[in-house]
C-alpha cells in the first residue's frame, strides 16, 4: 500500500522474477474515503489482500485482527463501497463469501487538500508496525528462552536517511524503490518457496524542513 502523504522470493539470481499480472491501481482521494480507512482493522485487511493478491473470507480476516466475523464482514463491505475490495469467486460448495483486492496497488492521495484522514492512516500504519516489531521480539525471546541460539542474518532492518531531492528526483526514487519492491514479489501467490518467511516492509518519504534557517528579520 502507498500512502502519499501495504513479500519476498528468495533467489540465487540477482532479481527475482516479476510476477507475471496486469497491473491496476486503486487510488483513493475522496476525503471522505480517507476518513473511512483510518481504523486499524481496514489497515490490515487492505494490507493484508494487495500484499498478497490471494481471496480471504471475513472469518480469516477477523483471525488475524482479532475481531469478530461479522465485525470483520461489517468493515469489508465498508471497503466495497469506496472500490478497495470486491467480491472474488468461491470454489467449490463454499458457504462464505470470498473478498480479494480491487487492484494491484493501493495509493492514497489527497491532492493538495486537508490530510486530517490521511495522516490518521500514517499514524495507523505506524501502530501496526510497532506491533509487528514487538510481536517478533516477544517470539524472538521465546525461542532463545527454549534454548534456540541459532542467529542467522539480521531479520529487522531499519535504516533513516535525509536526503535534498528535486521534485523531479523524489517522483523518480519513488518509482524506483517500487519497481525494486516488485521485482520480489511472488510471481505465484499460491506459492511459497521453501525458506521463506513472510516479512513486512514499510517505505516513507516526507518533507523536513526543520533543519531550514529562519528568515532573516
């Protein structure tokens, strides 16, 4: 999901191969829509059904967000309204309903006006972060506490850099580090390679103008 204000394939080549779909973008700039995403609930169900282009129903979705299912189906169809999921086949005799993403990628733009909405989503996302950090520290802990000593490479990565770009530049880099991202991505959701393990990532760019010299008096 890109918030302009959200999967790995391990490989021996130097890229791995991109996924083979067409790509379409949702791209969300209704204030009110804006509004409506901010619940921590829609975050991960948009997270959650773009990341990994595979159908859920309600009751795997409200799994992973500890809510009810028909919480859960009560906040999908929230997210039918403003075009984010829809429907997808079911198989079979299957008696729940199925939800997928409308797109490819996700994007919420608020075209210059007031991001109130938008930056309740940023502060959602870094919430459920946070969480995730947390909940791999917590497991982590656990397996050292079981006698499992076993480092392998570094699994959480942080990095911040400042950066002076032209506008021109930072379209350019944003472009780039998404088309880098794609290169990685699954190229069969269905199917996992061996060793993989599903890791989140989380990409940001914004203005700092904290370091500028005040204005001559």
């Amino acid at each position: 999901m890109n918030a302009e204000i959200p999967k790995a394939e391990l490989s021996a080549a130097p890229a791995a191969k991109r996924r083979q779909r067409p790509e379409k973008k949702v791209e969300i700039t209704d204030p009110k829509a804006i509004r409506a995403l901010a619940h921590a609930a829609r975050l991960e169900v948009i997270s959650e059904l773009y990341s990994t282009q595979v159908s859920r129903t309600a009751t795997e979705l409200a799994a992973q967000t500890g809510l009810t299912p028909s919480a859960m189906s009560y906040h999908l169809r929230a997210l039918q309204k403003w075009g984010i999921v829809v429907p997808a086949a079911t198989a079979g005799d299957a008696r729940e309903r199925r939800w997928k993403a409308a797109g490819t990628d996700f994007t919420i733009h608020s075209l210059g006006g007031v991001a109130s909405g938008e930056l309740a989503v940023v502060d959602l996302e870094l919430d459920a972060y946070r969480r995730r950090v947390l909940a791999y520290a917590k497991a982590r802990n656990e397996r050292r506490e079981a006698g499992d000593t076993a480092e392998g490479p570094s699994a959480v990565v942080l990095a911040s850099n400042l950066l002076y770009l032209t506008p021109a530049q930072r379209a350019e880099l944003n472009e780039r580090l998404f088309d880098l991202l794609k290169d990685y991505e699954l190229e069969d959701p269905d199917r996992v390679p061996e060793g993989a393990e599903r890791m989140a990532t989380m990409w940001s760019m914004i203005p700092d103008d904290r370091g500028k010299a005040a204005p001559a008096s």
